[in-house]
C-alpha cells in the first residue's frame, strides 16, 4: 500500500533539539510535506531547507516571528486549520500544539511528544523572561485553564504516544492520565569526533540564553572559583547574565555547527545546568570524548553516568556546581569510553525505534511500512 505521510510540528522559528528530531523525520520521509503554525525560514536547519514546510494563516500576523509567545492562545485555532483529509499518516513533533491536529478517521496519528506544553502545566516558569504588562501577563495565565482542558482532549484523540525521555513519560501520565513508550531523541554521532590535542582550560556551554536553562548558575560558580568559562548562543537572557559574569567568563553568540564542535571537542567539560526534558547537547559533547556536569534532575538522568560520561549536583544552585566542578577536577576520564556511551543514542537507533512503534500502530491497516534510509524505500501515494 502506499501510504499518504505528513509530518506536524508546533513551530519552526528556531534551531534545537526538537526541530533536529524533524531534521531526522524529513530524512527518514523527504516527500512528506511538513505542516506548521509559522516558519522562520533564515533560521531554519540545513537538513530543512529543501522541506515542503506549510505554515498557516498566523504567518501573516504581523511581527508574529518576534512575539510568538505572546499569541500562545491562537495556536490551537491554527493548528486545527490544518487539512489532513488526503493522508493516512500523520507523525506530530510536537511540545505544545501539534498533537491537537485534526486527524481524519482513516488515519494513524503518532505522536512524538517532547514535553506537555509549558506554558499551560508550568505557565509561571515559561512567561517568567518575556517582558509584558502585568496585566497581559494575568489575562494570559487566566487562558492557560481552557488550553490545559484542550491539551489533555486531544492527547486522548492520539494513536500512539512517544516520550522523549523518562520525565516525559511521567508528565505523560501525570497530565493526560496517558500511557507512553519512550524513544531518545537521535544524536549525529558520526557528526562528532575525538580531538588528538589535548583539552583546552575551559568550561563550555551551549545553549539558548534564556532564564529557565539556569545559565546563571554556572556563570556564579565559575566566577567564584576563577575558571575560564564560554558560553556558545543567543537569547533574551543575555544582557543579564553579561552583567553578572566575571572576567572568566566569555560569551561567543551563535557559532557554525563547526565552530560548535571545535569548542566542543577541546573544552574540559560542558556544564548542563538546566532541567531539560532531554538534551541533546551533553551527548554531542560525549561523541567528541568530553564529559558533562549536569543538574540531577529531567532529561540527563537518561543520558549521565556519573563517572562514565559526567557527574550530576543535587540542588540548582551555585554552591552544588562548585562542590561538582571541583570533584570533577579530582577525576580522571577516558574519551574513547564517553564516546562509546554516546553512540547508543544515534540516528540508527532513533529510526529503528521510531519505525518499529509505527508500523505496530498502522497493523490494524493490514499492512507494513517499508523502511527508508535503514532499508527500502517508504511509498507514498499521490
């Protein structure tokens, strides 16, 4: 049978881990146009720019690229604009809306679900650095009630429901009263290699700069202690955290994935300070052989083991990194080890997972799907 595939996600306006996972979809599917609410397309990944990417009527609004968030209620209307009538797959990527899709009832909806959306379960935590009145700001939150209810329906209306990680799953459960299967999030490993210099004298981090990844922390605890500290990225939080960091600490904006990988492979470890569903930069830093020192908490309790890969502190605070940063320099570390480590977590692995829970939810169909980069090619139809 030839399947009719469309790939769903929220928004495609910058450049992470989730918008990397659709990297892998498009790869895994090239003739399945790619449906979501807005598009930035200078910001789109390389492995994007050949994609059919459909974006809706709120592309159209004006400045919507620079205030995104602030229209966090109209996505639930653009998202169920979106005709799905001539497709028998639809695979959503999806941390807020794209699995409240309107799924016809010949089709199999499979759902990769980074996190249940933020800002309706944790509204506080995600408007916490968007600079608006008060007010707006409590008329916003008084929205996220019959948005949560919307989440939760839908969700019920998916086919199959994948996490990203353990916590995932959990919230999963603890929201939607769901069950999920989990599947990692894929890392180009081969992308990576092990230097044969030796490390460089800093410490690395690789992030958007906005609050809630706690860079603060560990620009506190290196400037404390003395110790070199780069910082690769850009965000609204970057000002502040300019004023608070000390002579040791260098901010670099954004850099080539090149570039990345060159600071990658020569830093003495990256610094993951935040709570992450996943985090797909701490293994990219492990496929070049350096070690990471993460929050205990969220996505890094799949990815860190300490002593192999990394080591965790307890408590979100600069005192723990410090007490961390200073065991760190007390141990000694095999990169061909950490890399090997890294590996489980490859392209390979995500397509052969993702393809396996998809072809148990389409059985019902009477049919198998072909595998398209680890086997045969995917049919479509027209």
């Amino acid at each position: 049978m030839n399947y009719r595939i469309a790939i769903v996600h929220d928004y495609l306006n910058q450049m992470g881990g989730a918008e990397r996972v659709v990297g892998v979809m498009h790869k895994l599917f090239p003739e399945a146009p790619i449906y979501t609410t807005i598009v930035d397309r200078e910001k789109l990944l390389p492995e994007l720019r050949d994609a059919d990417i459909r974006s809706t009527w709120m592309q159209r609004i004006p400045n919507i690229l620079r205030d995104f968030k602030l229209y966090f209620w109209l996505y639930p209307f653009a998202v169920r604009s979106m005709d799905f009538e001539n497709y028998d797959i639809i695979i959503s990527s999806s941390s807020a809306y794209a699995k409240g899709i309107r799924k016809p009832d010949q089709a199999v909806h499979l759902c990769y679900c980074h996190s249940p959306m933020r800002f309706a379960w944790n509204f506080d935590g995600y408007i916490e650095n968007v600079k608006v009145s008060r007010f707006r700001k409590i008329a916003a939150k008084w929205l996220t009630f019959p948005l949560r209810l919307w989440d939760k329906a839908n969700s019920k209306q998916v086919d199959r429901l994948i996490a990203n990680s353990s916590v995932v799953k959990e919230r999963i459960n603890k929201y939607y009263g769901l069950e999920s299967s989990v599947i990692y999030p894929p890392v180009e490993v081969e992308r990576f290699s092990i230097s044969e210099e030796a490390p460089g004298d800093y410490f690395l981090i690789v992030s958007r700069l906005v609050s809630y990844k706690k860079i603060d922390i560990a620009i506190e605890a290196c400037s404390r202690l003395g110790r070199k500290l780069l910082i690769v990225g850009d965000g609204d939080d970057r000002k502040r955290l300019e004023a608070m960091a000390g002579p040791t600490v260098q901010f670099l904006g954004r850099r080539s994935d090149e570039e990345v990988t060159r600071y990658m492979q020569g830093c003495r470890a990256l610094l993951f300070p935040g709570l992450e569903d996943f985090g797909i930069t701490p293994l990219e830093a492990n496929a070049c052989g350096r070690p990471v020192i993460a929050f205990q908490a969220g996505g890094a309790l799949d990815t860190i083991k300490p002593g192999l890969n990394g080591l965790f502190f307890k408590q979100q605070n600069a005192g723990d990194l410090i007490e961390a940063l200073q065991t760190f320099e007390q141990q000694q570390w095999n990169p061909q080890l950490i890399r090997e480590h890294a590996e489980t977590f490859n392209e390979r692995y995500f397509i052969e997972r993702l393809l396996s829970s998809l072809q148990s939810a389409i059985d019902p169909m009477g049919s198998s799907i072909k595998h398209y980069g680890v086997g045969a090619g995917i049919h479509f139809g027209g």
